[in-house]
C-alpha cells in the first residue's frame, strides 16, 4: 500500500483484508483473539464482555444515580444509532429531555466512547460547524457497531460493503479511519449538508487540506447517482472530490448539472488512512 498510485493487480486482496477489518474492528482483545484462533463465532462473547464493561463503567462518569441511568441507555443507544445523525431530544426511544441527553453523550464524548460529528453548511475555510442542526453520531470500533446490529452475516457474504446496513457501517467506518489519521488538534471531522423545505442535500465528509475543503462520499454505483457531491462542486471553488467505494483506483472527469466540470478521484475504501497520500497525487495527475 505504499506505492503510489497502488498496483491494480493487488485490489482483490486487499479488498479481502479490508473486509475482514471491517468485520472485526480494531479493539485489542477482538483482534489478538481473531489473530490467535481465527474464529468469528468465538468474537460474541468478548463483544457482550466489552459492551457489558462499558455499560458498568457509566458510574466512572456520573455524579448520581439519575446520571448514572442516563449515561447507561446513551450507552446502549448509541450502538443502535451509530453512523446514523441523531436528534437528542428522546434519543434511543427514550423519555429523557434534549439538554440532559445532549450532555450524557458529551460525556462519552469525552471519554472517547461515542464522537458527535456536526454538518457544515459552506464551501470554504475556515469551517464553521453549524451546532443547531443533528450531528452523526459514531461508537468507538465498527467492529461492535456489526455486532450490536447483528450485521456481521451480511458483511461475510458481501462484495461492496455499501450493500451492507444500508452502507451506513462502511460510511461509519471510513470516518473512523479519517478521525483515526487525524492528528491535527485544530481539525476536526465533520460533513456537508444544505437543508431546504423542498430538498435536502448530504455530502459524508468534509476534508480540510491545502486550503481546500474536499468533499468525501462513501457510495457505489455511476457518478451519476452522487446528486449531493454535484450540488457541493457546483458552488465549491475548486474542482477536486473524492468518492470511496469497492472498485480501483480511477480518475473521472463529471459535469454537473449546471455544466461545471471537476474531477473525482474514485478510490478503494481499503486505502481511505492514505487519503493525505492520494490527495497530493490525484493533484499532480490534475496539474497534468
């Protein structure tokens, strides 16, 4: 993987390897006990330990028992919801009001179980995240988002892991690689929205790099079926995207509705932690 652009001949293996990441995620224990004995069916049990240990750990975080209980159902909730924007208000079919919930999930925030990513509503820096409207919300391992929602069956049997939950797993696993890679503290994930009565538009992620917001779509089929990203590079002033899916490494020329032309650079979701990496290149392939 690190020869750039990656050889064409080392796609399906890769893309093999990266399903079996994808499967069961990066928590230590799951993949020491993955490594040593190469059984997906002896994984349940470490899932339900750490799940349980989580749950019991909420009174770490609360002043009294009232938080105590409010902590433990965001907890449970959240693997529910992950990849998916949530509103505070009743989150996880609960009772409990919108300030009382949001600061519950700010606390596993803080405790680096779950992260809030908010929309952004421009094109340009300096990115400003709009906290009024949902966040998305993300666990801290895909591995036990694929376990709490009993998905893991589907993601053996697949060949395009966006066929997979309505790719919500895949989306919420791209963007755990982006915030894994990050490590600028100034910088944060976050995506794309326009929000109007007669339409709504989402682009999955917005990146930060050489002054530009790039924006990142997790999706497979044509260039034609990524209405949201044409919206976003129809006002954007520049002419670069990203899309991350199951084929190879690909350079297309799109023209969007209203006739601005940009590149999009289609990319295997295997490659998104050397996204810095293919960026730089897809820059020099532009400047010819």
């Amino acid at each position: 993987m690190q020869k750039i652009p990656i050889a064409n001949f080392a796609h399906t293996k890769l893309l093999q390897l990266f399903h079996t990441y994808a499967l069961i995620g990066g928590m230590p224990e799951i993949v020491r006990n993955y490594a040593e004995n190469r059984d997906l069916t002896s994984l349940s049990a470490i899932h339900d330990s750490l799940i349980t240990s989580y749950i019991e750990d909420a009174e770490k975080y609360a002043a009294n028992n009232t938080q105590l209980q409010l902590i433990r159902h965001a907890i449970r909730a959240s693997f529910a919801q992950a990849g998916k924007r949530i509103k505070y208000q009743g989150f996880g079919n609960s009772n409990y009001g919108s300030r009382e919930m949001g600061e519950a999930l700010r606390t596993l925030q803080k405790a680096l179980l779950i992260y809030l990513i908010h929309p952004v509503t421009g094109f340009t820096l300096p990115v400003l995240p709009d906290l009024k409207k949902s966040p998305r919300l993300h666990v801290l391992d895909t591995g036990m988002l694929n376990y709490f929602a009993g998905i893991q069956k589907e993601i053996l049997s697949s060949t395009d892991l966006n066929n997979v939950y309505q790719g919500t797993m895949i989306e919420h696993l791209v963007g755990q690689e982006l915030l894994a890679s990050n490590f600028d503290a100034l910088s944060t994930l976050q995506f794309w929205v326009r929000e109007k009565k007669t339409s709504t538009a989402e682009v999955d992620y917005i990146y930060s790099w050489n002054s530009k917001l790039i924006p990142i779509e997790v999706k497979s089929g044509t260039e034609g079926k990524l209405k949201s990203l044409h919206l976003f590079m129809e006002n954007a002033p520049h002419s670069m995207a990203i899309r991350f899916y199951a084929g190879e490494l690909q350079i297309t020329n799109v023209i969007t509705g209203t006739g601005k032309k940009y590149k999009l650079l289609n990319i295997p979701y295997y490659l998104v932690s050397q996204l810095e990496n293919y960026l730089t290149w897809f820059q020099k392939e532009i400047d010819g």
